[in-house]
C-alpha cells in the first residue's frame, strides 16, 4: 500500500529545553524519535518519550473515519488516516484539515509552549456538518529516546484521576505524565504491539516497538473544540497550574504563542528551535531529533543563529557558559546524554570559539549591547587560554609547529569535522596538518592578535608557511593535508571542501587574487550542488554518491561525498569576495545558491534545512532534517554574507 508522498516530510516543535514533538505530515511514525511527549529531564539532555503517539476517530452519522495512520510489521498500514489529510501547514504551528469521507472538515493543531514540558492538542469541527464524536487511544512508553520499548508486565497503565486531570506513572524513576482534557475517559488497557519505524529499518537499526495503551478519550465535537495537553513532570512538579482546566490553559498558551512567533523570516523562526536551556544558561542543539549540544556546531552555528539572527543575549550566555569549560586549552565537543564526561577529540571546536567570540564582540559593539565587565574578563581569558594551551601543545598531539602551523591527530582519533569512525576505523583520520584547522588557527591567532602582540611572529611564520606549503599547482587548488601523519613534506591531494575556508567563512581570507579565484572555481565546479557542497569529488577515490545502508555504510560515506549544506556558507562567501563583494555579485549568488537552499525549506524537516544530502543527483536529503548550522550558515548568507547596503 503507498501513501501520500509528505510522509518524508516533518514537523517539529522545540520546547526549548531539550525536549520536543515531532512527526510526519502523513501522520505515521517513521522514527522512534517522532513522538507527542519527549522531555529532557536534565536539560538539555537525559531525553525521555514519554508518549509515544495516538489513534483517533472522528465518528459521524455515516460512520467511524480515522484521522490517525500507524505502520505495523511487515509494512501493514492501519488505520489509513493519511489520505483524510486535505492541507497541512506549519505556521504557526503544526495544522491538518482533514476532509472525511462524508464531507466533515476537522481541523487538528499541536503546539508546544517555550520552556515547557508539555504539548497542546486541539481538534474542531471547522465547517456546519452533522454531529460528531473525536475518539482517541494514546500510546505511551517512558522510555530513553534512543531506545525502543516491549510489552512488559510492570507497566502501570492505571492512572490517577481528578476531573479533567489524569496522571500516568508508568514506571519507576520515569518522570509522570500529566493528561489535562475536556472529554470522557474510560479505562481500557491494551497493548499494541509491533509498530515498524521505516526510517530505522532503512538505517539498519533495530526498528519496531511495542506500546501500552491504557484507555480511550471521547469528545463531543459538536460541543465545541476539543482539548487535550499533554505534560511532564519536571523536578516534581507539573508545568500546569494544579486548579486550571483544559480550556482556559490552552487559550493562555495560545495567546503567548503567537505573540512570541513573530519572525521577520522563516529562518528566523527556525533558528529559535535550536536555542536551548543548559543549566542556568543556555546552548544550541546540533539538530532534531538525536544530536544534543556539540562544542564545534554551536559554534559555527551561533554566528547565524544567533547573530545574524539578532539573539546577542542568547550568544553572549552561550559563550560565557563555554568560557568555563576550557580545559588545557580545548573545549568539550560533546556532553553525553547521560552523566558521562565531556568528550574532548576536535581540534576545531576551540577555534571556532575565538572565531564566534569576536565575531559576537563586534555585533553587540554595533548593536550598543554592553557586556558586564566579569563576562568580557572570561571571554577573553577562554581565547588567551586557547592559543596558549594551543602553542604549548595539549591533546591528541595537537601543537603549534616550528613552522607556525597547527599540527595535530593520532591513530583512532577523530579531530575534525570530519569525524566520522565506524568502531575503531577512524574513515578521513586527516593526521597531520589539516587545511580548514590551518585556517581557524590563523584567524584565532590574528584575532588574538588585536589585543596582544603575543601573537604576531606565530601568524607571520604560519601565514608564509600556508602559502608555500599548501597550493597544489598540478590541480590549481589547495592540499586537504600537509605533513600528513606527521610526515614532512607528504601532502592529501583529495579535492575536499575545506580549503574554501582559506578564501570564505572566516573573517581573515588567507588567499587572493588568482589562487582564490580557482580554489573558489574547483569547488563551484566539482563539489556544489544545490542542497551544499559535497565533501569528497566526483571521481576521487572513495568517493560514495548516496549516503545509505546500515550504520557502517553511512559512516563510510559521511565525508566521501555527501553533501554537506553548512559549507555553502562560507563558499558562497568566498565566492562573493573573489567578486570584490559588489552588489551584482550578491545578487547572483543569491538567486543561483541561497535560492535552491531556501527551497529545502518545503522539504524533508518542513521550515528547517537538513544536516546533509546524497552527493550525486537528485540529491535526497539525508540525515538529521532539523539541523542547526544547516540552519545557521542560510541565516548568516541571507543576513550578512548576501546583505546589500542600502543607499
């Protein structure tokens, strides 16, 4: 049986503390991550499912319709809601019309509260039609949001309840779920058993799941709208005024709602997803639905997220919280999920830091934001104790070398953004001195620079290695590697995307002229295509055109193909500078690259842009569809980089 083609297409809804609501357009459930109720209880992570998803009927005199579809093993679809769907649309929040059988219009909506843990379900009759009852069975777990869940014989699916109120606790330890409904409950425990998430089989993941449902909801639709909210408890208490009726708490979350969704673009109200709770202050989300919060991408996509999209208060507390958590001169690339120590293996997250610290410090300088004189003291003492730790050498072999390069890596680490590694096969090790981390610690270094002279031999000694040592002239264009595996004088002559970041992306450009003009033209002509630049060429060795199969295979294509859409930030940058920035130029780049992007936007994670893509045509979106830097760099082009100066 096929369906309608927007099952590929998702919805989202941050609540943003970690948690969140997604799904599909078609309705089904194609993830173990698309679920009503997902909470993060240590914010922002230690995510929790906690309801899964619903069936639901809408009866009328001619009969029961279903406004719901569910996928069970081998691939049977029942019920078969989705082709009930007339019109989707996701502003200002997610919002079916569904046309029964009979000719009825209803109309579903959910949304999430900001910094709630809680989600709002609203169905209504939206045209003058016969009576109608909505009936609904959830479908719960409570369980880690990695995981899958069986039937078992200790879940409790009794609930307490108090008039509207029912409060589910299904296990041990697992934080309560709060129902707040206007409607008829009836008790009626069951198991649905042998759900099949298509996106997890297509990744060779474990990929069905069991659900306890303990009852049913009945609405009278002809009554009026009907309200079901959904909450979990946080620290021991409900997001929801113990006293407060499904109605009336609906209508406040509304009210608030669309007030604060006011954006002046739709990247703009995309960025607002990924800026979350961390602790007492605050951090970004690498993408929806498995990444948490990771050093190198928040960095990167804070420049768009949250300064081309105008959250300087947002940015200032994300990179005070980081300037804490230096430690012999790196920054953490990851926080587990779960109570493990920060991760330290990237070489240029750090460096991002410097970039994305100066680039704040110069926008809250234009934007009169001024900075408490402690937060100012604990940023620059981050970047001093970067580049110094840097210089004196710290981790993994990293260290500033005679020749005033960085060189860095060890065997089975993984240091750059291309970090993929499949058990103890590191797939693009990239030992050595890698071309991009060449270019962020020439720009921390100058940008150290503007406050010390401390600085100053090490970039000249680097910046007249970095011409000599890194043109390829056989391909007119830049090594990915030099010295690599701590070889001197071996090079990488792989045609990869990182050397744009030598001409565009960084406020320092480390080429001009001729060498800029063809490292910008080998990558417009070999690596771009219209969803980002693809991280290995066509024909080079290894090369992988489609990012698929189980874990292995993906991890293997990761960075031998893909096409990476956070890279069109900086070669679209570096492709305007080569044109002297005119406004001609930033015309055309924005009607032949940003444009095709923007596109995406209707696509795969609906208002967002998704982490990668196949490399070869027609280049499906793969990966995480709500991806922050994504996200960040299409910002920070539309808002910056391709911002004209009005006359």
């Amino acid at each position: 049986m096929s369906l309608p083609a927007d099952e590929t297409q998702e919805w989202l809804e941050a609540d943003g503390r970690g948690g969140f609501a997604s799904g599909t357009v078609a309705g089904l459930r194609t993830r173990r991550y698309h679920a009503l109720l997902l909470a993060a209880t240590s914010p922002p992570t230690g995510r929790m499912v906690l309801v899964n998803g619903f069936d639901a009927w809408v009866e009328t005199p001619d009969g029961q319709h279903a406004i719901t579809s569910q996928r069970y093993t081998p691939g049977t679809i029942y019920p078969d809601g989705a082709w009930q769907v007339e019109s989707f649309s996701a502003d200002p929040w997610p919002r079916w019309h569904f046309r029964l059988a009979d000719g009825c219009a209803v109309e579903q909506q959910i949304f999430i509260p900001a910094g709630t843990a809680a989600v709002a379900l609203s169905w209504r009759v939206v045209e003058p039609g016969p009576p109608a009852r909505l009936r609904l069975r959830p479908f719960l777990s409570g369980r880690d949001y990695h995981t899958l869940h069986r039937e078992n014989a200790a879940f409790q699916h009794a609930p307490e309840v108090d008039g509207e109120r029912l409060v589910w606790r299904p296990y041990p330890g697992v934080p309560a779920t709060l129902s707040l409904a206007n409607a008829t409950y009836a008790p009626d425990p069951t198991w649905y058993r042998n759900f099949l998430y298509k996106e997890e089989q297509a990744r060779g993941l474990d990929c069905t799941e069991d659900l306890a449902s303990p009852g049913t909801l009945t609405w009278d639709l002809s009554a009026g709208e009907a309200i079901w909210i959904l909450a979990a408890d946080s620290a021991g208490a409900f997001p929801v005024d113990p006293a407060a009726h499904a109605v009336s708490t609906i209508a406040a979350w509304r009210a608030a709602e669309r007030a604060r969704r006011v954006h002046p673009t739709r990247l703009h109200r995309a960025a607002a997803a990924y800026v979350v709770q961390r602790r007492d202050g605050r951090t970004i989300i690498a993408g929806y639905p498995w990444f948490t919060d990771w050093g190198r991408d928040t960095f990167i996509a804070l420049r768009g997220l949250c300064l081309a999209g105008e959250r300087l208060t947002d940015a200032r507390r994300i990179l005070v919280a980081w300037a804490d958590t230096v430690s012999e001169g790196m920054l953490p690339n990851r926080f587990p999920d779960q109570g493990e120590a920060p991760e330290f293996n990237s070489v240029d997250a750090s460096l991002w830091y410097i970039v994305a610290v100066y680039e704040f410090l110069a926008a809250a300088g234009a934007a009169g934001l001024a900075l408490p004189a402690a937060e100012a003291r604990a940023l620059r003492a981050a970047v001093d104790a970067i580049l110094t730790g840097y210089t004196a050498g710290t981790r993994y072999g990293i260290r500033a070398d005679a020749d005033g390069l960085l060189r860095a890596g060890e065997a089975g680490v993984q240091l750059t953004w291309m970090d993929a590694k499949v058990g103890d096969w590191v797939v693009t090790p990239r030992i050595g001195k890698p071309v991009e981390v060449q270019a962020l610690w020439l720009n921390a270094l100058w940008i150290g620079g503007q406050t010390s002279e401390r600085w100053a031999d090490l970039l000249a000694r680097g910046r007249a290695a970095f011409a000599e040592r890194f043109w390829n002239a056989a391909r007119r264009c830049l090594f990915d590697v030099v010295d690599c595996d701590h070889v001197a004088g071996t090079t990488d002559p792989s045609l990869r995307p990182n050397q744009v970041l030598a001409v565009g992306g960084l406020p320092l450009a480390l080429l001009d002229g001729e060498r800029a003009w063809q490292v910008v033209d080998a990558a417009e002509q070999h690596l771009w295509t219209p969803l980002g630049l693809r991280s290995l060429a066509p024909g080079e060795t290894g090369y992988t055109p489609h990012y698929r199969g189980d874990a292995r295979a993906r991890d293997g294509g990761y960075h031998q193909g893909t096409a990476w859409p956070w890279l069109l930030g900086p070669f679209v940058e570096a492709w305007v500078r080569v044109r002297d920035g005119t406004p001609a130029a930033k015309r055309a780049a924005r009607h032949r690259f940003l444009a095709p992007l923007l596109a995406h936007l209707d696509q795969a994670g609906i208002g967002h842009i998704s982490e990668i893509a196949d490399g070869d045509p027609p280049h499906t979106p793969r990966g995480c569809p709500f991806q922050a830097w994504s996200v960040g760099e299409a910002l920070r082009l539309d808002r910056v980089v391709l911002a004209e100066e009005e006359a």
